[in-house]
C-alpha cells in the first residue's frame, strides 16, 4: 500500500524538505506500538527520513540498466539532503541504496577527481520526472525549485526490481554508481508510463506546470556524461552540459 498523508502533513514534509527544519513530534511520540519491542532512544536515526522522491535512475557503467527509485529523504543542512533508497513505496519494498544530494554551491567546492561521482539534477526536475507523491503539484514543484541545480552522488547495492535486467534474489557484486536521466528519449516510455499509473499522477502536466522553472537552470557537469549510450536521445531548453569536453 502506497504511504498516503494528508494536505496539511504533505505541506509540513515540503517544508522540511526545502528549509531543512526538525519534523515535530507525531501523535503519542515516544509511546511504543503495542506488540512493539520499547526503544531507549525515541528519536532514531531514520525518524528523519519523511520526504519521498520518486524518479528514475540509470547506471554509469551500464547505461542499459534503469530502474525506478522510491528516495525516503531528510534535509540534513540547508545544503545537504540524505536519501534511502527502495525498490517500491510499500512495507515490503527493499532497500536498494543511498543518494545524497547537495547544492550546486557545495558542489562546486569538490575537487576535481570527486565530481564525475554526482549526476545533475535539472533535467529530471524539469521533466516532471522527479515527483514528490502525495503532495499538492504546487508544494511539489516551490519544494523541488529549490533543488534546482543540485546534484545527487547514488550508489545502487541490489539490483531488485530493475526494468531491464533480471533482479537478484539478494543484494550481489560491488555497489553501482548510479546516474541521471538527462535528455528526452534515454527513458523508457513503458517505464514512465508504469510509474504514472501506480502514482496516478501526470509527468506530462507536471513538465507542463514547471516550464517556466528553465529561466532558473544553469549548466551542469555531466549532462552529456552517457550521451553516446543513447543516441537518440534529444537535448531539452534549460538542461545543458557545463563541461566543454564531456566524459565519454
């Protein structure tokens, strides 16, 4: 079963996604659920972990490989936001990875050798295919405004639940680096089209509603990073490569 809130919670989880500010106790904090083992800490260290993100993911190394990615969220700084990644939105969905996401401020202040490790974020908001579930299209897209020229830095631990390859039974192998969609023909439509119906949402009007958002994108490093793994893939306004000679 999908987590659904209410509005107002919805607002309240945007807030603390954009500002970064302590969620407030939820309702008979610290009483423990009946049948439940009793914790000496009540603030655990996944009690934070409030927005989801739903988007799409490729591999670096295996361009082939795409998978929807459900992210479970907290803004640990202004600048910083840490996710948790799952294969599904319902409470047997599997842990499949971590992404953090900085600003483009704090990305700019790595060194050299570390950056090819971040994707960029412009396309996948400008797309409508990073979605916040759940939240009115108007929070989602003040919330996701704000992450406008961020970048994520995604390691994937089990491929469960991937659109083009086998899952495995259980987590195998080195970790993958994962990466962004960044141009219009690298996703599949079946997948696209498999996450609108589970959400019931539109990508389409989502794109639509946040056009204007173009005038706020700025280049990115690694937009053109997997461009000859797709061909056939079409640039879009407001989602340029930064770099002058992009990595192959």
């Amino acid at each position: 079963m999908r987590i659904r809130r209410s509005l107002t919670g919805g607002l309240c989880l945007v807030a603390l996604f954009v500002m970064g500010c302590q969620p407030p106790p939820a309702p008979n904090a610290g009483e423990p659920h009946p049948g439940s083992v009793p914790q000496a800490n009540p603030k655990q260290p996944l009690s934070g972990f409030t927005v989801h993100l739903d988007g799409f993911h490729t591999m670096k190394e295996d361009p082939s490989h795409m998978l929807e990615a459900h992210h479970y969220c907290r803004q640990s700084t202004p600048e910083l936001a840490e996710c948790v990644l799952f294969d599904g939105d319902g409470d047997r969905a599997h842990m499949t990875g971590v992404e953090y996401i900085v600003s483009e401020r704090l990305f700019e202040t790595l060194p050299a050798a570390e950056r090819p490790y971040w994707h960029p974020h412009n396309y996948e908001i400008l797309s409508g295919q990073l979605v916040i579930p759940g939240v009115p299209p108007s929070a989602e897209k003040q919330a996701l405004a704000r992450k406008m020229n961020s970048y994520g830095k995604t390691w994937h631990t089990w491929r469960a639940g991937a659109a083009t390859t086998p899952g495995d039974a259980i987590p195998m192998g080195s970790p993958e680096l994962g990466w962004s969609i960044n141009a219009d023909g690298e996703l599949p439509q079946g997948l696209l089209d498999a996450r609108d119906s589970h959400l019931r949402i539109s990508t389409k009007e989502r794109r639509d509603a946040r056009a204007d958002m173009i005038f706020t994108a700025h280049p990115q490093e690694g937009v053109d990073a997997l461009a000859k793994s797709f061909p056939g893939r079409r640039p879009v306004p407001g989602v340029a490569d930064k770099s002058a000679d992009p990595a192959p």
